[in-house]
C-alpha cells in the first residue's frame, strides 16, 4: 500500500492584470476568502498593467477537501483601489474560482474578468492559476510526531522498525475481529464502542432556507467506525429529540503501543446528523486521549472520553452564520470507550434523555464480524413502597420520581361503611383509621356513645391569589386531619400554574367527611389542632417541592352564624359556613431569599361548613367485608367502653332486620358504584385534559424554539439589510456627487463645443473671403497679362512685318548692289540683327 499524505496545499497563484485604467495616486490589492480564512496579495501600482506576483496557499485535508468539493465551495477574490494616504479600500471587482478546478498537476494559468467591475470602460482581467500541492512539511512533522520514536527513547525497542503506513485496520472475517498493525504485534484484544445518548437544540441546524421532505422527515447519527458505516435509529422529531442510546462496538486485535499510535494517527471521529443523504451539522471527537503516553491504566479498567459535543452547521463560514448562544447550541451526548476484551464494566456515561430522566434501557450494536446484539441497560431505580391491602399503587404514567419519594394516593373513591360515610371529592384514598386505634375486623360491631352527633365537615380550598415569587408554581395542596377518621393526605389534583398578580381557582378541591363524635370535643379539637395545609411546586424535572403551610383555625366554623336546614328524612339540622382567607407562610428549609421579608409566599381563600344531623342514632355499627378497614367512625376514649345495650334496645326494631339491612346494603352498594363511575369519567377527563395540557406544552415549546430561532435569523437579516441599506446610501451619494461633476462638466463641454464651433465659423468666413479676394487679384493678374500678351503680340507682328520688309529690301539692295557697297549693307544687317532679339525678350 502506498502512503499518501492526507494533507494538501490549495495553492491560488496571482500572476498579472491587463486593462486596468491608470491611477498613479492608487494602489491595487487582491483578497482571496475560502472557508472564512482570508489572504490578500501586497499592494502594487495601480497602472495599466499590474504585476502581483503572489501565491495564496490554505492548508487543508483530504477529506475536508472532498467535502467541500461536494458542497461546491467557491475561493472568492476580491480586488481593492487602495488609497495611501487616507487607506480607504474601493472595491473594483471580484473573481470566483471553483475548487472542482484544482488539480495535483500543475496548470497553465487563466485570464479572469474581473466581474462587477467598476471601470465599466476597461475590461479587467487577472492571470490566475489554481493547483494542489502536498504539504511536505506538515507530512514531516506527522511523521516524526506520530510514527517516529521520541527523543528520550521510551518507546519499547519491538516498534522500533514498524512504519506508521504498516498500522492500519485491516477486516479478519474468520476471526470476527479488525487487526490493527502487523500481525507478530497483535498479541491483545480490545473492544472499541461508541455510544450516542441524547441530544439537544437540533432545530438550531435547520436554516429558514433549507426544504425538508414533505413527509414527516426522519433524522438519524451517523458516523464511520474503522470503516464501518453506523447510523442509529431514526426519529422524527429535532426539538424533542426522542431516540433509544444505542452503542456500537468493534472487536480489536493489536497492542496498547500499536494501538496509541493509530489513535494518534486518526485522532477524530466525525459524528453527522443527517436528514436523507444531506448533512445539517457535525462534530469531532478526539480520539489521541484514550491512550495517553505511559499510561496503563487501560490494563485494570475502560479508558472513555465522554461528553457533550456542539454541532456546527457545514460551511458555517460560507453561509455567514452568527455565533450561537451556549444556551441555545445543538449538542449530542457521546461516550467512546476502550478497554481490552474480558473486563466488565458499567455503563461509562449518564445516559440522560431530553426531560432530564435516566433511560429505562439502551441498545448495543456490535458491527459485523461480530453478530448483532440487543443489551438491556440499568433500568432506572424506583421507590415503591408497598401499599396496604385496601390500596391501589399508583399508575406508572403518573408516577413521577417525585410522587414516588413524597406520597403515593389511589385514584380510586372511598368505600361507604354502614350508615356513616367518607367521601373525599379528590382523587386521593387515605387509609381509614379509628381514634381508638382499633383494628377493623370483618363483621366487627363498634360501640357508639349515646350522646354522639353526626356531623359533617366540608371544606373548599377555592382559589390561591396574591403570589409574591417572581417565577411561576406549578402547585397542588395538601392536608391531613386525622380527627376526621383518616390519616391520609388528601390532595388537589391536577397541579395548576400560578404566576404573580393573578388568581387561580383550584380544581377537585371539595372534600366532605361524615363522622360521628360528641360535641365538646369536636369543640375542644377544632380549639387545639389547626388545619395545616401543605403547598407544593411539582416538577417533573426534579423532586417535590414544599413551598409553604397555611394554617386554617377550624374553630371559627363554630361561631358563625347558625342556619337550620330539613335532613334526608325530615329531621331538623343545623349548618354553619365560614369563608376566609389565609396567609401561606414560607416553610422551614425553604430559601428566604425568594420572599419578601415576611415570609408570606401566597393567600389562601377557602370556605368550610359544618353540618350537624343530631344524635347518632345507630349504638352499634356493623362492619361489613366491603367496608373493611375504611371505618371513620369517631369513638370518645373511655376506660370502660359500652358493651351492655339497654332494654329497650333488645327488641328488634324494624331497621335492625336482616331485610332492612340487606336493603340498606344494596342500596349503599348502588351509590358507590355511582360513585366509582363518576371518579372512572374523572379519570378520563383528567387523563384527557393531562393529554391535552401535554400536547399543548409540546407545541408551545416547539413554537417558542422555532420564535427563537427565526427571530435570531431576522436578526442577522436586519443587520445584512442595515449594512446594505448603509452601502446603498454610501452609494447613492457617490452618485449623486458623481452626477453632479458630470453635470458641470456636461456644461463645459457644451460651452466649450459652441465656442470652437463659433471660432470654425468665423476663419471659415474669413478663409472664404480671402479666397475670393485673391480669385479676384488673380483675375485682374489674368487680364493685365493677356493684355501685356496682345499688345506683345501685336509688337511681334509688327517686328516680323519689319523684318520682313527689311529682309526683302536687303535682297533688293543686294541684288542692286551685288558687289560695291558691302560695307553699307554690313552696317545694316547688323543693325536688324540687333532689334530683333530685343523685340523677342520683349514679348516673353
């Protein structure tokens, strides 16, 4: 195999320009921007022919390479007007160059025109050349970190001739584990798992641009697992991200020296959440600190990085993403572990899910060569404490850890005993006690005392008002008043929400009590105990917790005013109503810190009523198997209780038949399964209007992210429409100044084009008039000369008429004298041989 360097150099090289206008009090400057790292050229002189003579180089791995080619990440140059003196930068134009273009070899170079070019006159080009070349020194020093031994020789003699190109994962099939290194090396085994726990703030990778799938998209992690590839289960929601841990393993065979020298080599595992086959963000985890130099510790338990990890959208740079708030960064939850093959070990990471809880289980995936397997993880540990006998546990749906820590309540109704009955109107079942602490058998008789009443205590907590804390409470109330027949507390269900300056009126807060007891002390209980109810802020991120008590004084019922009113069977009743509020006071323990100096945290407003129906008229009540257990009945204490009924109560009266009775049995037997049937719709009211509350928060919530996330886009698009609305001024006063000068010199140049052409007139007319003055000079030259020409003429005629007079005269004189007067005749023709070239040279 040969090693190739993962390591590589884009190498931008800026030769010359050609085109460029001449600005001798300018500088030229070229900025190259790939990946959010910039790089600009040294300013040259602004003329027509620029000379840059620079290479831009970014140093980049091979992987990171292919994945930029693939999202087709252009390297932007930009090119400035430099002022010297005041540094002001013009933009002139830009050039972008597709990385898909670079090559290893090497290339010519190209001429780019500069686009959007602002000498809109001159068409600007640069000669641009793009290569990749292997970053020598960054293979060197990877070399002599990772594979080479180190200065103080610590390294053991036997990897002293292992070449880091020799250590890498290599499949055995039959052995069902990846050898790593050479074989006479590999004596240990390892298992290597990752494991991806939770995960949240997804929504913050979806751009506003981005189109999902118009079906319900499915969103999985993926990652490459020495060369496996690993995704886990889908889901489909990215706000509440709900998906089971799931862990994946691989069988190793090396050696811990061998071992630390390919984590060393392939430090990183790169986790991807992806939506199809598109990634929408990424993170690395660093791999060189499982193995750490010297350590052993592998050797006695698992070495693990572990954490929460924050993804980052691809090419956040290329799309100018603002930073994200810590609070508001996606993250995912992942453990890598490592240990050898053969040691046990617990879970290495919390796995936590989205609403803070422990996960009941978590999956594990073994990758092939090793078969696929399912484990079931540490369930959750849950306190449930066992109910009595006439109980029903709460349900697993209701059950938070909280409930379970603080108190457990059935949401089934009370059972009647015979003739005196308990109803609560929330959903609670306390256990029913006597005061006589007196264990209730099947077919038991309890002894009534002659002088009791039968009364019966409302009370309704209506509403809470006048909160003081600044953050809101999800609260319940809570009480207990044994006196009435039952230590169980007695609840308000479901939690409400208070937040300050409003009131809320409590739901199921109406409960009733009928029980039986003597008067005075009725009065002396109501005098000595108070009604303390409890107020409780439910989470079901953390546990219960009690905020405040408010403490009822029931005796006030007593002395209001007294109204009779008929019983069921025409018998005169009294009734008194007492409505209050009352301050609820911080509890002990509580932070005073989140009150005001009086510790009064709300006000409680509430009405009671006590009802008495007069003496009981029933000595003994009998106890049937359906009521075992729920007695609430109140005894007086006495030393001698009544076990002698009198006389008159031997004989049968008509109500104590077996008749009347099984009668009044059935009849009692009815309500209750009235009453079973109104708290079952209860139930499902609630349970419909717990859905319904739910469902609702979800889509709050998942509106209030998604409000978060478009305003926080809003607001970089409002900062990019500032900045461009400021250029766009920038620029429209440019132009109108530009507009201005042009104007001006508009005018000039008019003004100067009407006097050139004034002053082309003017020597047009003045050369036409001296052409014609000279045509006419030229004319009157023309005449004089053809006159001097006649008249020259007419002397020529005249002299050849003379010559020819003379000339026959002279042959006449020769003839007469032909031999004597020579001398005469000589002077003669001498005489005309002289006028005759003076009357030639005249006329010419």
């Amino acid at each position: 195999m040969v090693f190739k360097s993962d390591q590589l150099l884009i190498v931008v090289s800026i030769l010359e320009g050609r085109h460029f206008p001449k600005r001798p009090k300018h500088m030229l400057v070229v900025e190259a921007k790939f990946d959010g790292e910039q790089l600009a050229t040294d300013p040259v002189d602004h003329t027509d022919q620029p000379e840059f003579a620079t290479e831009l180089a970014w140093e980049i791995d091979r992987k990171v390479l292919h994945q930029h080619r693939l999202q087709r990440t252009p390297i932007k140059l930009q090119c400035f007007a430099l002022d010297p003196l005041s540094s002001a930068k013009e933009t002139i134009g830009y050039i972008v160059l597709d990385l898909r273009t670079a090559q290893e070899t090497k290339q010519a170079p190209k001429w780019y025109q500069l686009l959007s070019n602002k000498y809109t006159k001159f068409k600007s080009e640069i000669q641009i050349s793009i290569t990749l070349e292997t970053d020598t020194k960054a293979q060197v020093d990877s070399f002599k970190a990772k594979g080479a031994p180190p200065r103080d020789g610590k390294v053991p003699a036997s990897l002293c001739g292992v070449d880091p190109k020799d250590i890498v994962a290599v499949l055995n099939e039959e052995g069902g584990y990846h050898q790593i290194g050479p074989a006479e090396y590999c004596t240990d085994s390892f298992i290597l798992s990752v494991t991806i726990a939770f995960a949240t703030q997804l929504e913050q990778l979806i751009p506003c641009t981005m189109k999902l799938p118009e079906r319900q998209p499915e969103f999985f992690f993926y990652y490459s697992l020495l060369g496996n590839d690993v995704t886990n289960e889908p889901f489909n929601d990215l706000i509440n991200p709900n998906f089971e841990p799931e862990r994946a393993s691989v069988r190793i065979r090396s050696s811990v020296e061998v071992l630390r020298v390919y984590l060393a080599l392939h430090s990183k595992l790169q986790i991807h959440l992806c939506c199809g086959d598109q990634s929408l963000g990424s993170t690395e985890i660093p791999l060189n600190g499982l193995l750490k130099k010297g350590s052993i510790e592998i050797n006695h338990h698992p070495v693990t990085v572990e954490g929460a990890f924050t993804l980052d959208p691809p090419n956040r740079a290329k799309q100018k993403l603002a930073p994200v708030p810590l609070e508001l960064a996606p993250t995912v939850g992942v453990s890598v572990a490592l240990q050898r093959e053969g040691i046990d070990s617990q879970s290495l990471i919390e796995l936590k899910t989205q609403n803070g809880h422990e996960p009941e289980h978590s999956k594990k995936r073994v990758l092939t060569p090793i078969k696929e397997t399912t484990l079931t993880g540490p369930k959750s540990p849950s306190v449930s404490p066992i109910p009595p006998h006439n109980q029903t546990p709460p349900t697993k749906d209701d059950a938070t850890e909280s409930e379970v820590e603080s108190l457990q309540y059935d949401k089934e109704p009370k059972q009647n005993a015979k003739g005196i009955s308990f109803i609560p109107a929330s959903l609670t079942q306390p256990v029913a006690t006597s005061n006589a602490s007196e264990v209730v058998t099947s077919g038991q008789k309890i002894a009534v005392p002659a002088t009791s009443h039968h009364f019966c205590f409302s009370i309704d907590l209506r509403s809470i008002h006048g909160l003081e804390i600044s953050f809101p409470v999800n609260c319940i109330l809570r009480y207990s008043y044994p006196f009435f027949g039952s230590a169980a507390p007695i609840m308000t269900n479901p939690p409400v929400e208070v937040r300050k300056n409003m009131e809320v009126f409590l739901p199921q807060s109406y409960c009733a009590f009928d029980f039986a007891t003597m008067p005075h002390q009725l009065q002396d209980t109501f005098l000595r105990i108070p009604l303390l109810v409890e107020l409780w802020h439910k989470d079901k991120m953390s546990k219960d917790l009690l905020l405040g008590i408010a403490r009822v004084q029931l005796s006030n019922v007593l002395s209001a005013e007294k109204t009779r009113f008929l019983g069921a069977n025409g018998e005169h009743c009294w009734r008194q109503t007492y409505s209050e509020s009352v301050p609820v006071m911080a509890a002990q323990g509580t932070s005073t810190q989140l009150f005001r100096s009086n510790n009064r945290i709300v006000d409680l407003s509430f009405t009671m009523t006590l009802e008495d129906y007069g003496l009981v008229k029933m000595r003994e009540i009998f106890v049937s198997d359906s009521s075992q257990g729920l007695s609430a009945v109140q005894q007086k204490p006495s030393s001698s209780p009544l076990t002698a009924p009198c006389p008159s109560e031997i004989q049968m009266e008509p109500r104590e038949t077996l008749e009347y009775k099984a009668a009044l049995e059935l009849e009692m037997w009815k309500e209750m399964q009235e009453d079973i049937f109104e708290s079952q719709l209860k139930q499902k009211e609630l349970a419909h209007m717990q859905a319904l509350a739910e469902e609702w928060k979800k889509r709050d919530r998942e509106r209030e992210s998604l409000v978060k996330k478009k305003v926080a886009e809003y607001s970089i698009l409002e900062g990019k429409l500032q900045k461009a609305l400021t250029e766009l001024e920038n620029r429209e006063q440019q132009l109108a100044s530009v507009e201005v000068e042009l104007q001006r010199e508009r005018k000039e140049l008019q003004s100067e084009r009407e006097r050139n052409l004034q002053e082309l007139q003017d020597s047009i007319r003045r050369a036409k008039d001296d052409c014609v003055h000279q045509v006419d000079l030229e004319r009157l030259k023309l005449k004089q000369l053809e006159e001097d020409k006649h008249r020259l003429q007419q002397q020529l005629n005249d002299a050849e008429k003379k010559y020819k007079i003379l000339e026959k005269e002279f042959l006449q004189f020769k003839d007469q004298q032909s031999n004597k007067p020579e001398i005469r005749l000589q002077s003669e023709i001498n005489l005309l041989t002289l006028e005759k070239p003076s009357k030639g040279g005249h006329m010419r």
